[in-house]
C-alpha cells in the first residue's frame, strides 16, 4: 500500500494512519502546516519501507521515529527535505553511540539503505555528530546532504571508507 498526501493545510497526521499496518509507502510532501507525527506511527506501522517528509517546512517532531524503536527495522528509504525545523540531532542521537562496537541491535534502521536530509540548514557541527548514527546503520549506502550549510565531509568521508561501513554514495554538496 502506497499513501501519498501533499498541500494540505492540516497540524497533525491523522492518529488514525497508525492503523494502515501494511502501508509500505509513505510520502507526506509539501504540508506546510504540519508540525508532528503521532507517535502511534512509531509503532504501528511495520511495513513501511519508505517514508518522505518534503517541504513540511513546520514539521518540528519526529519523536515517532524514536517511539517505536523496532517499529523502523523494514524501513529502507528516509527522506527529511526541506524541513528545516526538525531537530535531526534528537531525532537520530538518541542512544549510546559513543562506543567504537557497532551493534545492529542498537539500531533503529537496521535495513536503512538510502538516506535523504537535503536542505534542512545541517552545519558542520551537526555533521559531526549524525556520523555517529550513520555509523550504527549497517546497510546504508547512500547519503545525501546537499543544499545545507556544510563546507566539507571530511569526517564523512572517513566513515565511508573505513572498512566497518558500506557507504558507496556521498552526494555532492
């Protein structure tokens, strides 16, 4: 099941979308009034495999995504663009990540492949910090951070070459 929702002018995502169990897609793109998702989200809805969040230029929480810790573990695709609210450091930080073992069971996004946080105003302190989550993440192969304020990927670019990580794509700032 694929859901696409976009323009509309609501705060809030329906509490009642937690209950499309098999929803594998979902894209919520353009809402610009929206501010959170239900947390119900966070462990409703197991399936999904895809999610978007496009120019939700109000969106502001995403505790769902820290809710339903197993919830996430089909979740391939995450794209947070254009959202600049969102506090993607408490979002993904959220855990002990300071330990050099990476253990997948600690990962909320076990099967994350693809991961989008295109213009959502991400410096260079926020880069040094969210490498630890992609870090945690052992599928992910592409990232990308385009349009943001960062000068460089160095600390990245480590991490995509250090032989613990599968990272194949950086795109271009």
């Amino acid at each position: 099941i694929y859901l696409f929702w976009g323009g509309d002018q609501f705060v809030a995502v329906p509490s009642s979308f937690a209950r499309l169990a098999s929803l594998r897609v979902l894209q919520l793109r353009f809402c610009q009034s929206l501010r959170s998702l239900p947390t119900s989200l966070g462990t409703k809805l197991v399936n999904l495999e895809e999610l978007t969040l496009e120019g939700c230029t109000s969106l502001s929480d995403l505790s769902c995504l820290k809710s339903g810790r197993h919830t996430w573990r089909k979740l391939k695709k995450l794209r947070i663009v254009d959202s600049p609210r969102v506090q993607l450091l408490d979002v993904f930080l959220d855990g002990p990540f300071e330990d050099n073992n990476i253990d997948v069971n600690q990962c909320c996004f076990p099967s994350l492949t693809c991961l989008s946080l295109r213009r959502n105003e991400i410096d260079q302190h926020d880069v040094a910090c969210l490498w630890k989550f992609f870090r945690r993440c052992p599928r992910l192969s592409s990232i990308d951070l385009s349009r943001n304020r960062i000068s460089s990927l160095k600390e990245l670019a480590s991490v995509a070459t250090s032989s613990k990580t599968r990272i194949r794509s950086l795109r271009r700032l």
